[in-house]
C-alpha cells in the first residue's frame, strides 16, 4: 500500500512531536522525500527508527504497556471465551472479538484509552458487509491443510488465542501457524508475549526476523518466508499488516480497525469501523 501525501506528511509531524532536533529531522525528511514507490508505511517507520538510535539511543520502552494490556485481557478470557461459545457461530463471535483488539495499538492511534478499548465488546455481531469475506473463509479453511496468523498487537493476541481455538475446533485438520515481530516494536508481540498469553498453545510461534510494525517479504528469515509461502489460509492483522502485504499478489484476509484518515477514507467508513476483507490475488 503505497504512501500517500498525507500519509507522508503525518508520518513527519509524528517524529516533530518527539523532537526539534534539526538534524534528526532533516534525516527523517530526507527519507520521505527519497522514498521508493513500493516503500510503505511501516519500512519507513523502521527506517525512522535507525536514525533515531542514532540521534537518541534506544526508543520507548512499552514493556509496561505490553503487559498491562496482556493482563487486562487475560482477565477478560473466561468470560469472553463464555460468550464465545454460546454465540450460534462461535467463530465468527470470536473473530470479530479478536478484530476489536486491534484497537490496542500505540502506533496508529494517538491515544489508547482503556475504556473505549472496553466500550467495543458492547457489539461484536458480524455486520452483512463482512459476510462474504466470512463465507471464504469458511470455505477456503474447510479444504486448506495449513492456516497463518500474522499477529499485530499485545492484548490483541489473547483475542487471536481465542479465535484460533474456535477455529482449531471447527477445522481439526489445520496445521496452525503465528506470525510475529521478530523484536520489541511499540507495543507490538513479539515471541515473548506470545509465550505469556499463551498463543503458543494453539499456534506454532514464528518470528519475522525484524523489530519491524509490519511484514515485508525481503526482509523475513528462511522460516518466516516458508511459513508465508506453504500457507494455505493468510489472515493478517492490523493497519500494518495490510500497508505492508496489500498489492503483493497474495490471496490473504485482512482484519483491522480503521483508526487513521489514510484507512477511513479508502474504506469509506467512520474512525474505529472493524474490517474483514478479502484480497485476492
């Protein structure tokens, strides 16, 4: 998904909010104006990073953030995975929960308020728009053998924990796979987080080589790459995921929020609207 002017120019007054450092800032403009047409939003936001631990050292921390999210929904995971089975299609139920935790991202968002994070489970219904995507997934996972998760958020991931059991469960054949960063981004999962919420307990846990809010082909390591190619069934999540994978020519779902202009004025649809898609290739 290629960086539109806008885009571009958010992507720059987010770093003037971090700093007035001239040189900095002449580096990061630098990079923007230089940009390929295939760079997207994420690889810029990488290369972003080298400049700054250049300039600064190492960024945030959001260990704190990670796990105060990882726990917040942990201690909802009873209950949800309740109402997740009681819904008349538990899995549709549980993947529009996990879509909901995409809210839970310190990128895309200029804040993230535990309340309205919370306000989101009040309608977690499949909307009509998001039928037909559903219906191929359905039938796309009735006749695969391998299935990957490309992971977004902590928190989130709990949400995806739930939604791969429901799935594992209607479909016993699948070989069940999850992608995730490869190093401590935002508040991104990594391998580590995945282990504490315990994905790993329905997925094998794959890391995609890089600290790095997105997933770009080149740069994935030989298992990631594999993991990538032999899957049967892609869903991906997170505004990220999608700006790094859309236009690739794979056939991959795609669950996220709408939580900036660049994505509500694509799909049409106000701030914090959920999306399930389907691009084929």
């Amino acid at each position: 998904m290629r960086i539109i002017q806008n885009c571009a120019e958010c992507l720059y007054e987010r770093q003037k909010n971090k700093t007035d450092n001239a040189e900095y800032l002449a580096e990061i403009k630098s990079l923007l104006d230089n940009r390929k047409e295939t760079d997207t939003s994420p690889y810029m936001v990488y290369l972003f990073n080298k400049v700054h631990l250049k300039y600064f050292g190492r960024s945030a921390d959001y260990s704190d953030i990670k796990k105060q999210y990882n726990d917040l929904v942990l201690s909802m995971e009873d209950s949800l995975r309740s109402e997740i089975n009681s819904a008349a299609d538990p899995l549709a139920k549980a993947l529009m929960m996990s879509r909901v935790g995409n809210y839970i991202d310190f990128g895309a968002m200029n804040s993230v308020n535990s309340d309205e994070f919370l306000s989101l489970f009040r309608n977690t219904e499949m909307r009509e728009d998001d039928a037909a995507a559903y219906e191929r997934f359905l039938r796309d996972c009735s006749y695969a053998k391998t299935f990957l998760l490309i992971c977004d958020n902590c928190g989130e991931i709990v949400l995806d924990k739930l939604m791969l059991e429901q799935l594992r469960e209607r479909f016993p054949q699948l070989t069940v796979r999850a992608m995730v960063r490869g190093g401590n981004i935002l508040n991104d999962a990594t391998a580590e987080d995945a282990a504490y919420v315990g994905l790993d307990t329905v997925a094998e846990i794959i890391p995609n080589g890089e600290a790095i809010a997105g997933t770009i082909y080149e740069m994935l390591p030989g298992n990631a790459k594999e993991a990538l190619d032999s899957a049967d069934v892609i869903l991906a999540k997170g505004q990220g995921n999608y700006e790094s994978m859309s236009g690739q020519g794979r056939q991959v779902f795609y669950a996220f929020l709408c939580k900036c202009e660049l994505f509500t004025k694509r799909f049409g649809v106000p701030k914090l609207t959920g999306m399930f898609i389907y691009e084929d290739n």
